[in-house]
C-alpha cells in the first residue's frame, strides 16, 4: 500500500510548487507593470512643485485618466527648495503642447497620488528634457479638513465672545388669582 501512495503524495507536492512558483511569477509581472525593467521608447519631461503630498516614484502620470508614463524620479532643488518630478513619457505622446499644466492629483478620497496633466492649446510641442511650467501642488486634505474644524469660532472667538454674560431671560411664571 505504501508503494502505490508514495507517487501520489509526490505528484501532489509537485503540482502545489508549481501552483506557488505560477502565483510568485504572476505577483511578480503585477508589481512591475510587466515592464520587468525593459523600458519602452521614452522620453523625460520635469516639473516643479512646491508641495508633492504622498506622490512616490513609479506614479502613474496620466492625461484624462489614461496613463502616458511615470514619476522616474524625485529631487529637491537645493536653492529654491521645490520639488523635481522627473517623468518618463511614452514616446507615443510625443505632442505634448508647451501650456500644458500638470497637478498632484488622488485616485478616490484615500487612494494613490498621480500626476494629472491638462494639455493646453499651443501648437508648439515640448521637447526631451523640457520643463513643464504650469503646475499645481498636492491638496492636503488633512490640513483643509483641519482649517475647516477649527475656523468655525471665527473672530468671535478671539474676542472673547464667549465670556459676554447671557442677556436671555426665560418669560416670568404666570400669575395665579384664588
């Protein structure tokens, strides 16, 4: 009996690391975009912002919601202190106009952050390594959020409004007659 378990019990280990290397191989192509480090034809385009918010490198950078490349990188200008995003764009969108403005935007309330351009109307293209010079920094929704709770109290509350004494008086009882 033992003979003829023993190739089953084998043929089972086998198929379950089979099973696990295909998962590996699958999460693997997931994780990379199925770019495996081969790049396509690109080129690189930067812009400056003065607040990233939770942009990372490897972000999708899209154009009304389609992906055109990604964040290759992020620096700091060491004068002026903003921020350098430096995108790698699909050569197939290679008419990108000149006034074209770009954005930190976030996929959903809590979701990933992208760069989000707005293509612009001029018929000159931007070229490899040019710059992109309108763009919008990330909203923290944190510190709006928090503007908004704590500027309910407006000026009255510094004043000192509160401390005013209470001029309401509730109405006298009625009166009884025996």
């Amino acid at each position: 009996m033992s003979t003829s378990r023993g190739p089953r019990i084998e043929f089972a280990v086998g198929a379950f690391l089979l099973l696990a290397m295909a998962s590996l191989l699958v999460l693997a192509i997931a994780s990379t975009n199925g770019r495996f480090g081969l790049s396509r034809d690109s080129y690189e385009l930067t812009a400056r912002f003065t607040n990233l918010g939770q942009l990372r490198p490897n972000a999708a950078v899209k154009i009304g919601g389609v992906s055109i490349g990604r964040v290759s990188g992020i620096t700091l200008d060491p004068v002026k202190f903003d921020s350098i995003v430096t995108m790698d764009i699909d050569s197939r969108y290679n008419e990108i106009p000149v006034d074209t403005s770009a954005g930190i935007l976030t996929g959903g309330l809590l979701g990933e952050s992208y760069v989000g351009m707005q293509p612009g109307g001029d018929m000159e293209v931007l070229k490899p390594g040019e710059e992109l010079v309108y763009t919008q920094p990330a909203v923290d929704l944190m510190q709006m959020v928090g503007k908004y709770m704590f500027s309910g109290g407006g000026d009255d509350a510094a004043t000192g409004a509160a401390a005013t004494p209470d001029t309401t008086t509730s109405p006298p009882p009625p009166e009884t007659t025996p």
